[in-house]
C-alpha cells in the first residue's frame, strides 16, 4: 500500500472520504447529507478521471488502475439512473461500493501513465473496454440486490425479498446488452488486430462464460418467472464471480497464458 | 397487474416453446459455457484444434442445428421481433465460423474447387515482392496469394518522449559463478532536482546540483586545447591545437604541423564523455619524409612519435556547464559520496551519444599476483537518454497484379490491408526495421456472415433489454397522465 501526494491521488482520496461519509450519513438516516456528500465525491472522481484523461492524453481504460478509477467515477451517476427509473438499489449500498471500487486504484495498482502501445491505438478501445466496465458496474450492482433478496430473511421478509428480486432482474436486464456489446467488439476489434475474431484466449473464454451465464440466467427466468427466488439470485451472484474472475485473475494470474495480458 | 417476468414467461409459452425444448436450451447453455472454463485452462491452441477435429466439427454443427429447429418451430418468432434477431444472430456467427474455419477451407479446397488458405504468414525482403503463403516457421510454403505482394518499406515508429528528463542508471560490476567473467548490473536511479538519491548496488549516494535541459561544457578563462611536442633533448614547445599551427623541433630536426582538428570522434568507452576531438598531426623531417601522427587526448598519456619525439593532445576539462537551449542535449552537476570520498563531477552529454558515463574509482585494493577480480572493475555512472517508447510498427506494402500495381497501403497494427479474399496484418515485432517484413495472412471466408450475425444479435439483445421496457415504462407513464 502506497500514499502517494499528487493532485490525482488528493482527488480520489477526497472522493473515496465523501463517498464514506455519504454512506455513513445515509445509513443513520440523514438522507439530505448523505446525498450531498454523494455528489461531492462524485464530483471529485469525475474531475478525478478527467485530468487523467488530459494526463495521458488518450480515454483512461488502459490498465487496471484506470479501469478502477472510471468505475468508481460511475458510481453516482449510475445509482441515480438506477434509483429513479428502475427502482432498483439503495445510495448508502451505492456509495459504499464506490468506496470500495476506487480503493484498489488509490493503493495498489500502478498508476504510471503509459503512452498507448501499438496495440491499443484503436478505435474500438474505448468503447469496447468503457462498454465492459459499465457493464460491470452494473452486474456488480445487481448482485448487491440479489444478496439483499438472498438475506431478507423469514416470511414478512417476502414482499421486500421479491422487490429485490425485481431489481435484481432489471438491473441485469441493463447491464446485459453493455456486457454483449463489449464481447462482441472485443471480438471485432481482435479481428483488426490480432487476425482473428475469436483466439481462444481465457479472458475471451471468461467473458463467453460470463456472457453464457447471464443468458443462462434469462433463459431460467423466461421458464420460471421469480418462482425460484433463491436459485435467481444464487446465478446473479455468481455473475460477480465470473466478473472478478475475468477481470482480476485472468490478468493476474500466471496460469492464464494469452494475449490479454495487462500493461500494468 | 402483471409482474414483468410474467411478461417474458407469456411470450415465450405463446412461441410455442415446450417445456422440454426450454430445458434443452438450459441444458445447452450450461454446456456450453462449461466447455468455455475448461477452454480456459487449457493453451489456446488446444481448444481451436479440438473445435477442428471431426468431433469438434460434429459438437459445432449440433448446436447450429439446435438454433435452426428452435427457428423453425418458433411461429411467433415472425411476430414478435425481439426473439428472431437473437436466435438469427448466433446462427449467423455459427454458419460463418464454421465457413471461415481451417476445417471449412479444407472442405472447400475438397469439395467446392477452393484455393484459399485460411492462416498463414509471409517473408518480404525490403524491396521484393511474393506471393507465397507461408507456415507458422516461415520455412514450408502452404500456399499462395492470388496477387502479389510487393514491401516498400518496413520501419518503427516511436513516440517523442513525454518527459525528456535524461535518466540516471548505476552500472554495478558484480562477480558472477566464474571469476573470469563479469556481469555488469544497470539499475536506475530515482533522482529528483536537488534530492540526495540512493545509489543501490554499490552503497553510495547521489545529490543532483543542477540539470540543465540543454547544455553545452564550459571551460576555464584563458584555457584552450594545446598541442604539446616534447623533442628528444627534452624539450617543450606548445602551440594551439588549431589547423595550421606548426613548430619547429631541433631534437630531431623536424617541424610538427597540426593538419586537422578530428571533430566528431567516434568514441571509445574509456575516454571521457567530453572529448570528442583528435589531432592529426604531421611531422616533416629535415629530409622532407613526413608521418602522420593521431593524438587522442588523454590525461598524462603521449603519442609516441618518430623519432622519439613525444606529443601530447592537452585538452582542458569543462569546470562546468551552461544552458544552451539549441544544444538539445543535457548536462547534470552530480555529488557523489562513495568509498568515503566525495566526488563533484559534471555529467555533459554530446548530441551524436545517448549517453554519458562517469567513472567511479573505487577504494584501492591491495592487488595480489593472482588478482583481477569484478572488483577492479569501477561502477560507474551513465546519464541515458529515455528509451524511446514504440508507437507502431509499420509496412508500407502494394498489391501488384499481373505486373501492375493496383493498391499502396501503409499497414500497421490494428489497421490490415484487406483485398482479394484476404486481411494482411502487420507481424513483425522481433526483428530490426529496416530489412524484411512478416505479415500474418488470414482469409476472409464467412467474415461478413460473422459480422452480420453480431450486428443482429446485438439489435436483439438491445431491443429486447432496452427499447422494449422503455417503451413500455414510457407508455404506461403517459397513459396514466393522459388518463
């Protein structure tokens, strides 16, 4: 772990504090301050993710810390959407991951701005990873509501279990065109790149897996409905693990050889 | 009221889709994705050469065929739109796999009198042209292009270094398992203006005084390169080391003449980084024969001349450096504390050398007869310029048909040359620019099926996820105002 004294690294500090203090102020029922001190961090991540883009000169997606950086920058704005149109998720949980989400940028990963290697210098970049980490975000945030349903326990438990559920649901019904269309532009985009659309590659297959698992998720609710409450929530839970796994070991991980291999 | 799952559970039982035919799916699903986990624990080729085999063949044409029954059985698949595209979709990308697959080209090339190689790379020769397709060892030729393809040029592009502050790097000998051999260590040096910096390797340390971005060396007033002749009686004479100085010697009887003034020297590691000088000089005897002498300069050293004369090139050290923005090189003021000295250097850099060494003489060691180990190797200190950082790799490649060119494109990575039937990519990353070209070549077979089932699969997936209960929510928003 690592405290480093840059404007950068003061800004995501900041976020990361007001984000804290909106979950705090949330949770004890002080909603006006809890939302304030939301949109405060928010403000600060944005301005945040901005200057980088500035610093580096290119959309900040190319490595992990800046990955991180933009999802933690989405956490506001994506709850928002969330809470008035789908009626889905709660700010306290919201902030809270977004704490959470902008933790790993500020101290462990490597911050290092790197000018794009050849590889990168493509179009498609941005949107093909912008498109995944959106989808994350919001797979992430839908697995937050299906352990909701999972923990609310016994029978007056029930009608607040299947809201959630609801939310669950709509929340993957969301992300899951964002998660397509970033599986199907990676697979364009190695077609420019690496001669093939599909390489057989463990973060291609990972990402096929979790795509599968979220249709496989539709494809039980289509035959079921929310009948199935636990098993519902059980798969939408094991969508953040495929996440993580795709997004974090696949990378990390020596035992994963292939061409995703992480500038970081 | 109903509930929005009920909603897609009404729809696909008014498809007709029965139970069984659900769990068929189900099933399918979860296969599929189990062989993907297991795919991605095995080496990439492992799975493409499985999905190749008969069996692999077999597995690809049975999922295909899933998706054609369910199309088929599927009556309201016409009417409502969001369920074609996403079974279309997945169809499409299957058929053009299978088409554009290594097993799809063979049966082609059986079957349907086809003549396209699916992968394989070429070797261009700056300058040359082929056409010859081949494998991954560039040695066994697989087939060829129906055009021929010509290499103008093969070269790197890099980016201007963003921050163009010289790095700093200790170059630490160190004694390996066999003592005649010595390994020399390069670490950086994280320096900062006016910081005292750890040097690692060797335990010493480095203050940065200055750094001048562009610099050129400064010398004493009154100082200036001289040439000194030491006759053979013993003799002194020293004239300016100008072209044109000349001296005449009684001891032997001859006259030194300095004929040039080597700028520019191609430098040997064991001279200071700020000589870049060398005198020619000629010495004429009496009886008209003249030699040409070199004179390097070198602290306390003599060119041996004939004769026994002895000449020596004294060339000042700098005391120092001043900014000189055109200079577009770098000087940095060093204190070093090593071996219990301290040592205040200038580190001057010269524009045709990317770096500038410094020597560290170490504490003195008592040398035994059979000594000479890493140790009587001194550290030193380089001041290098940043490594340049690649931008693209780049070919500027044309397609000749029947002796006529017939398209120029410069291709780099991410942007192939696509034409008659095949993608070019550029694929040369190991080797110096500048020589030959490896370009990957791949056919396009069942490319625009594969495209074309992703655009529909993901107007599908958008409809069906996005469009669809927008419409509803906004529908039923404006009803209930309206009503």
């Amino acid at each position: 772990m690592a405290v480093n004294l840059t404007v950068l690294s003061a800004l995501m500090y900041g976020a990361m504090l007001a984000y804290l203090a909106a979950f705090a102020a949330l949770v004890s029922g002080r909603r006006r301050l809890g939302i304030g001190s939301y949109l405060c961090g928010f403000g600060l991540a944005l301005t945040a993710f901005v200057m980088r883009w500035f610093q580096v000169g290119h959309v900040p997606l190319q490595n992990l810390f800046e990955v991180f950086l933009c999802l933690g920058m989405l956490s506001y704005p994506l709850s928002a959407f969330c809470r008035r149109f789908l009626r889905a998720g709660g700010a306290a949980m919201d902030a809270l991951v977004g704490f959470i989400l902008l933790f790993p940028a500020a101290f462990v990963f490597d911050a290092q701005p790197w000018a794009l290697p050849p590889l990168l210098r493509s179009w498609l970049f941005g949107p093909h990873v912008g498109a995944y980490v959106l989808a994350y975000v919001i797979l992430f945030k839908a697995s937050v509501q299906a352990l909701r349903a999972l923990f609310s326990g016994g029978e007056p438990g029930a009608s607040r279990r299947a809201s959630y559920e609801l939310g669950t649901y709509r929340l993957i019904r969301l992300g899951f065109p964002l998660l397509t269309l970033g599986l199907l532009l990676g697979a364009v985009w190695g077609k420019m790149a690496w001669g093939d659309y599909w390489n057989w590659d463990p973060k291609e297959l990972w990402g096929l897996v979790m795509w599968l698992l979220y249709v496989g998720y539709f494809q039980f609710r289509a035959m079921f409905g929310p009948r199935y409450l636990r098993i519902n929530c059980a798969v939408a839970v094991a969508g953040s693990v495929v996440i993580v796994i795709t997004l974090l070991w696949v990378n990390l991980a020596v035992i994963f050889a292939g061409l995703h291999s992480y500038a970081s | 009221m109903r509930a929005e799952g009920d909603t897609v559970r009404q729809c696909s039982r008014a498809g007709g889709a029965s139970r069984p035919e659900q769990w068929a799916g189900l099933v399918a699903i979860a296969l599929l994705a189990g062989v993907s986990v297991v795919g991605a624990f095995l080496a990439p080729g492992r799975m493409r050469a499985a999905l190749n085999s008969p069996q692999g063949a077999v597995l690809v044409f049975l999922l295909a065929g899933l998706l054609v029954a369910r199309l088929l059985r599927f009556k309201t698949v016409v009417r409502s739109p969001w369920l074609l595209p996403v079974y279309l979709g997945p169809l499409l990308i299957l058929l053009g796999a299978m088409y554009g697959s290594e097993v799809g080209h063979e049966v082609a090339r059986r079957f349907l009198r086809g003549s396209k190689v699916s992968r394989g790379y070429m070797f261009i020769p700056e300058g040359s042209e082929s056409s010859d397709i081949l494998d991954t060892d560039l040695s066994r030729r697989i087939g060829k292009l129906p055009f021929n393809l010509r290499l103008h040029d093969s070269r790197i592009d890099y980016y201007q270094p963003r921050d163009s502050r010289w790095d700093l790097v200790v170059l630490a000998p160190s004694a390996g398992d066999d003592p005649q051999t010595i390994t020399i260590r390069r670490e950086q040096i994280e320096w900062a203006l006016g910081e005292e910096a750890s040097v690692p390797s060797i335990g010493a340390a480095v203050r940065v005084l200055s750094y001048l971005e562009g610099a050129r060396p400064v010398f004493a007033e009154g100082a200036e390169p001289l040439l000194e002749v030491i006759g053979a009686d013993g003799q002194v004479a020293r004239i300016r080391a100008e072209a044109g100085r000349q001296v005449s010697v009684k001891e032997p009887e001859a006259t030194v003449r300095v004929m040039e003034v080597i700028e520019a020297l191609q430098q040997a590691a064991w001279l200071p980084s700020w000589v870049d000088t060398a005198l020619k000089v000629e010495v004429e005897r009496a009886d008209g024969a003249a030699v040409i002498v070199y004179v390097v300069p070198s602290p306390g050293t003599q060119s041996k001349g004939p004769d026994g004369l002895k000449l020596r090139y004294i060339l000042p050290k700098p005391i120092g450096a001043e900014a000189d923005p055109d200079a577009g090189v770098p000087a940095m003021e060093i204190l070093v504390t090593y071996g219990g000295r301290q040592i205040h250097e200038w580190l001057i850099a010269r524009k045709d050398r990317g770096y500038v060494e410094l020597s560290l003489e170490g504490p003195r060691r008592e040398r035994g007869d059979d000594e000479g180990t890493y140790a009587d190797v001194p550290p030193s200190l380089v001041l290098v310029e940043p490594t340049a950082q690649v931008r693209d790799y780049k070919s500027d490649i044309e397609v000749v048909e029947r002796g006529e060119a017939v398209a120029r494109k410069v291709i780099g990575v991410n942007r192939p040359l696509h034409y008659g039937g095949y993608h070019l990519y550029e694929h040369s990353f190991d080797h110096p620019p500048g020589q030959f070209a490896v370009l990957l070549v791949t056919s396009d077979s069942g490319l625009w099926l594969v495209y074309a089932g992703f655009g529909l699969l993901c107007l599908g997936v958008f409809w069906w996820c996005w469009a669809k209960p927008a419409y509803a929510y906004l529908t039923r928003r404006g009803g209930r105002d309206g009503g």
